[in-house]
C-alpha cells in the first residue's frame, strides 16, 4: 500500500522518492493517474479505488460482474485483474466478465465516480496478450505481444478493422541477450504493462524489468 512519486526522470533514474501511504492495498500493474487522482484496484475485491493527492481523500467504485480472483487475470503476463486507461476522451476501467470470460469497458465519470455504461467488446480473454486505449479505440495485442490482434470502437461501439504489427523491445532479436545475457533458461519475455499517455502522445511499457517509452504516430 506504499506508492513512491519521483519529480521527473532524473530523480527516477538517480532513484530519488518520496513516498505516499494509501488507505487500502493496490493489486496488479493495471493502475493510472488522472488529474490528480490515483486509481487502482484494491486487493481481493472487484473495486476500483480513486486516491485524491491533494486531499487524501478516496472513493470506491464497484465492479460488478467481474473476475477479481482464483488468478483469472484479465492479462496473464501483468497479473491483474483490471487494466485502468486514460485517453483523450477520458476514464477507462478494462476488466474481464464473470462468467463468460470476454473483455469489457467500463466508461467511469470522473466527477462523480460512477460507471457510466458497461461495453462487451466480446473478445475472448484467452486470445489477449495486454490492451491500451487511444482516442476512444481499444487495442488489443496477440499473446506474443508481436502486433495487435483486435481494435473496437468504445464510443460507437463497434470492431474495427485495424491489425497493425506492434514494435516493441522484446520482440527485437536480441533483446534477450541485453536483458539476461548469462542466463541458460529459456528466455520468456514479459510484458507488465502497456498503457498510453495521451498528454504527450506515447506508448509507455513495463518490459522484462524495463521502462519503456514509444512515439505514437495516427494516421488520418
């Protein structure tokens, strides 16, 4: 339940922190922060919590129809059971749906915390490698991580046709030998967390113990 906030990259990199103590323990890799405000999903229970910086002040928001346990992770690799996106449209909450096992959106209002409507983009979670929103559109990887497999419009509903081959460091050739060059195992790459900043318009992932950020560019 300790969070550590650095001032910029250099202090990052130099590992200079302070920390902040929240109310209820956090799970998974699947938490953001917007205007403010961290939100996360609290250990053992479908909820979202919404942490006020300033304020201290937090709010639970419930789930409902949702996996949160006995390990039925919405992306096995990041080991968590919501992914919490924020694009330009707003606040996101990903989650997989008891009992069917597909991916839903939550479309949460950020003022009064409240689900604003439920969208079943009826893809299977078994298929799903990790996800990110971006201008209201889903993504969702391969179990490779190699491109993405599926896009669905969140504001109007409906599956695009969008594949397009997903670049990232873990898939480049020899990624392995930087990451772990003496080891004998056999290399399995992991991919924590994908998620998209739409203030500067990148991708930012956790790979394989790595901080990793890429340009954005939209084709119109």
């Amino acid at each position: 339940h300790i969070i550590k906030e650095y001032q910029d990259l250099n202090a990052l990199w130099n590992g200079n922190y302070t920390t902040i103590e929240l109310p209820w323990p956090y799970y998974g890799c699947g938490h953001t922060i917007y205007n403010n405000a961290l939100y996360y999903q609290r250990v053992g229970r479908n909820i979202v919590v919404k942490y006020d910086f300033e304020t201290g002040i937090s709010k639970a928001l419930f789930i409902e129809n949702s996996w949160y346990y006995e390990r039925m992770y919405l992306f096995s690799t990041s080991k968590s059971y919501f992914s919490i996106a924020v694009d330009e449209n707003g606040l996101w909450v990903m989650y997989l749906s008891r009992p069917d096992e597909h991916i839903m959106v939550a479309e949460v209002e950020e003022e009064t915390f409240s689900v604003l409507r439920h969208i079943n983009t009826t893809y299977p979670q078994s298929k799903a490698g990790n996800a990110f929103v971006a201008c209201g559109v889903l993504y969702i990887t391969d179990k490779n991580h190699m491109h993405v497999a599926f896009a669905f419009d969140l504001l109007r509903e409906k599956q695009l046709d969008a594949r397009f081959e997903l670049k990232l460091s873990l898939s480049l050739e020899g990624f392995e030998q930087k990451v772990s060059p003496a080891s004998n195992a056999t290399f399995v790459p992991v991919l924590a967390m994908l998620s998209y900043n739409w203030l500067n318009k990148h991708l930012h992932t956790w790979e394989h113990g790595f901080l990793i950020q890429y340009p954005v560019h939209f084709l119109i």
